[in-house]
C-alpha cells in the first residue's frame, strides 16, 4: 500500500471497513474478528482517532509478529496482512483482513460482527444465521425437532397450490399430490424432516413448536389511546395472513367509486390492499422466530403500521421490518 493509498483510507477515519489504534492490543484482535466476519477492512496501527500519526512512538514488532497473535488468538485462524508504510513523516502499520467464507470466526469464545465503526458482540441467532449463510443454507431450511408430516396439513398445501397457479407463479394440477410438491421443492425431506419453512406454512398446529408466532392486530383511535379492536392471529402462515388481511379490512375506510359505464361501484380503499397483504407477507416470512415477541399490526387514524421482530437478513445491521404507510 503507497501513502497516498492509505492517505485516502485514513481521510475517512473510522467506518464499516476502517478502525484507527494507536497501539496494538486485544480491541485489534477483537476488530479483525469483526472485519472477517463482515466485509473484511483495515486497521491502521500508530495513528490517532482524528486520523494524525501517534505522538507516541509505536514500538514495531515484527511483522510476523502482529499476524501470528491474530492469527493464534482466533477459532478458525484469521489470516492478516501487514505491512509498514510511510505516512505523514512516520512509519505505522497497516493490518489488511479479508471477509473469511467460512463464518463465523471467534475470539475467546466470543464471535464479533462490524456494524457501521464499532464491533458488536453477536447473538446465539446471529451466530447460527453467519453460519447457516457460510454455508450457503437459511433458517427456513433447518429441521423442526420433533416434526413429522402428521404434523401437517394437507389441504393447507393444496391451499397454497390453488394461490400459486392463480398468481401464475407456479402450476400444479388438481390431482397432483400435496406431499410429492414438498418433496419437490425440499420443503421436506422424509416423513420426519420438516423443514422451519414446511412446518410454519403448513403445520395443524403452528404454535405447538413456535408459540411466539402470532400476529396481534389492533385499531386504534384518539392518538392511540382507545383501542376500539383487536385481533390475535394464530394458525399457519397463510391463516394468520388472511386474518390479519380481514381485520385490516374492517378497521380501515373503503369509499365506492363511481364509473361512467359500469354498474358496480369500484371500492378505493385507504391503503392499497395488495401492499399491505405484500408486507404482511414479508414480516411473516422474514421474521426472527427465535424472538420471544409477535408481529404487529397497528392502525391509527392516520397511519398503518407493521412490525415484525428481528432484524433484516444477516448482512445486514438493519433495524426491524417496519414499514409505515400514511395517507
């Protein structure tokens, strides 16, 4: 790396990919973890917070050194680079770690994730997310302990199969055979691996395995003060979807429209139905069903609201689903 390089580095002093340290010590261990299980980055030792070299004058080791105590200090080894390069009139060290494909990598037994400029110690789902994507599997794809296609509901499948070919995104015939179509998509794999994705969308009873996997709705009015409605959706995926939908229905305005030419009156509601049905789809789908919390529907004078616990799919550090719709 030149020094104009890590000039244009140091400029935007500490981000997603960058940490500054004065010194070498455990926080520089604890950032490589970090950057390897994110999108990997560089952590410049000898130079201050502002991005100015130390007035401390760094203590160099070798090279070697710097790489073998990362290395040594992390399960599975993070590889490093370091180099020395001339900045400002002094000499410091550039540590250059790479995004590792096998995740996630710990350090004391603890696993490290780089969120914006500061390194976040990572939850046990977190954990098992960073992992499950290394590995180019999801959550969806894990087996229910316990589960058995006695466990499913046929007729929910062929539910399913009817509003898959009516949206043309997939084609079943009537007769084709419910368990064969879960087969095919590796929604299962036998009659005692059932898949997260299988048993949430099709389950008898869903809440038997996930008790937090409910939707509460609820209406309300005077600035959120009175409540006037309210709904618990419980069921498999699509059940708790269509509940939801009817009491969105219920508790939001429809006017009639009037078109030149046409008998019936066209309905105009306040949200567009289609989007709500959309986002409730995704809070469901895309949910952390390890949280011990439920989906939220809130409709107030003014807005509707869903919330789903968890964050986006990992990679990302962004905030709950939350999507918010105003007139």
């Amino acid at each position: 790396m030149t020094s104009e390089e890590l000039e244009t580095i140091v400029c935007k002093h500490e981000m997603q990919r960058l940490e500054l340290k004065e010194s070498f010590g455990v926080e520089c261990i604890e950032t490589a973890c970090a950057f390897t299980n994110a999108q990997g980055g560089f952590i410049v030792i000898g130079v201050d917070n502002d991005g100015n070299p130390s007035k401390h004058q760094l203590r160099f080791e070798g090279l070697r050194d710097y790489e073998n105590k990362i290395s040594t200090a992390t399960e599975p080894s993070v590889a490093v680079d370091a180099e020395k390069v001339e900045f400002r009139d002094r000499e410091i060290v550039v540590l250059r770690v790479i995004e590792n494909p096998l995740k996630p990598i710990a350090y004391k037994g603890r696993c490290y994730i780089r969120k914006g400029s500061v390194n976040h110690q990572m939850t046990p789902t977190e954990i098992a997310e960073c992992h499950l994507k290394s590995t180019g599997a999801s959550m969806d794809a894990v087996f229910v302990p316990g589960a058995t296609k006695d466990d499913l509901d046929m007729e929910a499948v062929r539910k399913y199969m009817r509003r898959s070919v009516e949206k043309k995104r997939r084609s079943y015939s009537e007769d084709e055979d419910p368990w064969e179509v879960l087969l095919k998509l590796e929604w299962v794999k036998s009659e005692s691996e059932i898949t997260r994705a299988a048993y949430l969308m099709f389950a008898k009873d869903t809440q038997r395995k996930f008790s937090q996997a409910i939707v509460h709705s609820g209406a309300f009015r005077a600035d959120g003060a009175l409540i006037v409605d309210s709904l618990d959706s419980k069921g498999n995926i699509q059940d708790q979807i269509d509940d939801a939908m009817s009491f969105v229905k219920r508790n939001i305005h429809c006017a009639l429209v009037i078109t030149s030419g046409k008998v019936d009156h066209d309905p105009m509601w306040a949200y567009p139905l289609e989007a709500v049905r959309e986002t409730l789809a995704n809070a469901l789908c895309h949910r952390d069903y390890g949280a011990p919390y439920d989906i939220q529907v809130k409709i107030f004078e003014d807005s509707l609201c869903i919330s789903s616990p968890g964050q986006l799919p990992f990679v990302s550090a962004g905030a709950a689903c939350d999507s918010r719709n105003r007139d």
